[in-house]
C-alpha cells in the first residue's frame, strides 16, 4: 500500500481508502423521501472487510453523520472495537451538512457544533481527523434538500460563519483537517477562499473526471495552495465492474440510492457494454482486474491523495485491495481510459 502525506499536516493516507456510506443500510431523505442510503449491511460482514483492508495497510476511513443517520460512524467504532484496533492509529473523516436535525439549516453555528460532538461520540475518538463541509450548499447558497425553509445571507449558517465555526473547532483540538466536499468545479472555486480546505472531496471515476483531469481548473489550485483530493465513487457504484445484466437491470432493495439511478436501467446498461469490453481487453478480465484498473486511473492524476471505494462484506473489500501494491497507470493508459468513455 502506499501512502500519502497532506501538505501542512501530519495526516498520511493510504492510496486506497474505505468509503463508510454503504455501512449507513438503508436511509431516505427527510425532504422529498428518495432514497439515499444502501442495502442493510451486518456488523459481521462489516467487521470481515474492514479486518481484510486494514490487513492490507488501508488506514483511511470516510464517514458522515447522514450514513445511515449516525449508524455507520456507530457501526465502524464498534467493529474497530472487535478488531482491537485504536482508532487513533487511523485516519478518521466524517463529514456535517446533509442532516439538519431540527435547525433550521444544516450549516448554522450551533448545528455543526452539535454534530461535531455526536460524531465524536459516535466514532469514539477525541479529534476527527478530516471534517468535511459535506456540501457548497451554505444559507446563503441555498439548495432545496438542505433548508426547511427560505433562508439568506443575514442568517446564521451562511457560509463565513459555518466557516468561522469550523476553525474554532480545530482550534479545540476537536477537528485536526477541515475538508470541502462539493460535486463540481465551479463550486469548489467559489468555496475554497472561504472554508479554507486542506482536503477536497468529490465524485471522480472514468466516467466523471471533471474534477481531476489534467486539464481540469482545479488542478492549479490544488497545486498552488497544496491541497489534495480524495475520490469517492471510483467504481461508479459498481458500474465500472461490469456486472450488471442490460437484459436483467439490478432490482435494489428499498432505501438504496441506486434504485433511482438512471445508470441502471437497461438502455443505459446496454450503452455501458462494448466500452466496459474495451476495458476488459486492455486491463483484465476479472472483477479484481476491472476495479484495479478504475482505482488506479482515480489514484494516477495528480494531487489524488486516496481513493475511497465502498465495501458491504469482505469479498467487496478484498476486491477493493486485491491490487493495491499495482504500478499507477501510465499517462498513455490513462488517455485510453478517457477515450473510452468519451468516444
């Protein structure tokens, strides 16, 4: 495994992380009551995968007080816990901003402070080592999933507050590395001068790369201000696997937010195919082949410092490591990637 170090921190993460989401089961959004969880998971099978990743040197685990409303931050303390391993010899993320609780916005002062402190007795440590805004969505950049009610500028929440807040908490000793989460470019330029991240979070795979691609506008920022990404999704939700049957869509269970994927329904699937071929022919032809080859093209572009892929159970988790100690592509491999999926 390899590891690597945030710039001003002392925080070094594995290049191969575990993302805690599908730890979370089943969950639905409290405003428009879609589904934003996974299938229901045991600590059993939880406890197996973790043990197979931290076997194979993985020491970054990525959570959220939305994961299952505070059951995977539960769930991942208490099989660390069966392991015997401290979770202070980890590195530890978690994230505040999709649950709002009874506030009035997600981000507002005392919000975030109280979900600080029930992350911290969730997970059972004294400090979080990442806390990650988990969106640009501040009072006064409102979205519709994360306000109750109409909200603005002069409202406690908006995003220098939430910002000044968060710095008190690493002042505290509460918070070691504040992290920005978001799903575009544009919303990371417009929240970086203000929340101050040393971390950045979002979607990246070889179907969605805008963040990391050589040329994307982040990378400059990145480098200039020595901030570095970690990628969620680099399977693309198992898409990248290759396993699902255009003829036979996947039926989820209830709460998983797959269920309301375009992705998977047949056409979508039946498009996927002859690229998913072309990968196949160029980097193998098993499921481990298939998700080295989608963690490796994540982990290659520069300032990716981990690449956090889901796991349910053990098998899941291996397949995840099964090559960790695998050579970072080669530019012309990661050329052939994009080619793939943008012809």
């Amino acid at each position: 495994m390899r590891y690597n170090q945030i710039p001003r921190t002392d925080l070094s993460l594995s290049e191969i992380g575990f993302g805690c989401w599908t730890m979370g089961g089943p969950n639905w959004n409290l405003f428009n009551g879609k589904p934003i969880g996974w299938g229901d998971v045991s600590i059993d099978d939880v406890a197996a995968g973790l043990k197979a990743g931290l076997d194979a040197g993985v020491n970054h685990f990525d959570n959220a007080d939305i994961y299952g409303n505070g059951r995977a931050e539960r769930l991942l303390r208490d099989c660390l816990k069966r392991l015997g391993v401290p979770a202070d010899r980890l590195v530890i993320a978690t994230k505040v901003g999709w649950f709002a609780g009874c506030a009035p916005h997600a981000y507002t002062p005392r919000h975030i402070r109280n979900q600080c402190e029930q992350s911290l007795e969730n997970l059972g440590v004294e400090a979080i080592d990442i806390y990650y805004f988990h969106n640009p969505y501040f009072a006064d950049w409102p979205h519709p999933l994360n306000t109750r009610a109409a909200v603005g500028p002069d409202m406690p929440g908006n995003i220098a507050d939430a910002a000044a807040t968060m710095q008190e908490l690493v002042n505290e000793g509460k918070v070691r590395v504040v992290g920005q989460s978001a799903y575009s470019v544009e919303e990371f330029e417009r929240t970086i001068p203000l929340t101050r991240p040393r971390v950045l979070q979002s979607r990246a795979n070889m179907l969605v790369d805008a963040c990391i691609r050589p040329d994307s506008r982040l990378q400059p920022i990145m480098s200039e201000q020595d901030i570095r990404f970690v990628a969620f999704g680099p399977l693309g939700q198992g898409l990248l696997l290759d396993k699902f049957d255009p003829d036979k869509p996947p039926a989820f269970d209830e709460g998983d937010v797959r269920g309301v994927n375009e992705a998977f329904t047949s056409d979508r699937l039946r498009a996927l195919k002859p690229k998913m071929a072309r990968i196949r022919q160029r980097f193998g032809d098993s499921v481990e082949d298939l998700a080295s080859a989608a963690i490796r093209f994540v982990a290659s572009h520069p300032n990716v410092a981990s690449v956090i892929p889901g796991f349910r159970n053990e098998r899941q988790a291996r397949c995840n490591i099964a090559r960790a100690d695998a050579e970072l592509m080669t530019e012309q491999e990661m050329e052939f990637c994009r080619g793939v999926f943008r012809a």
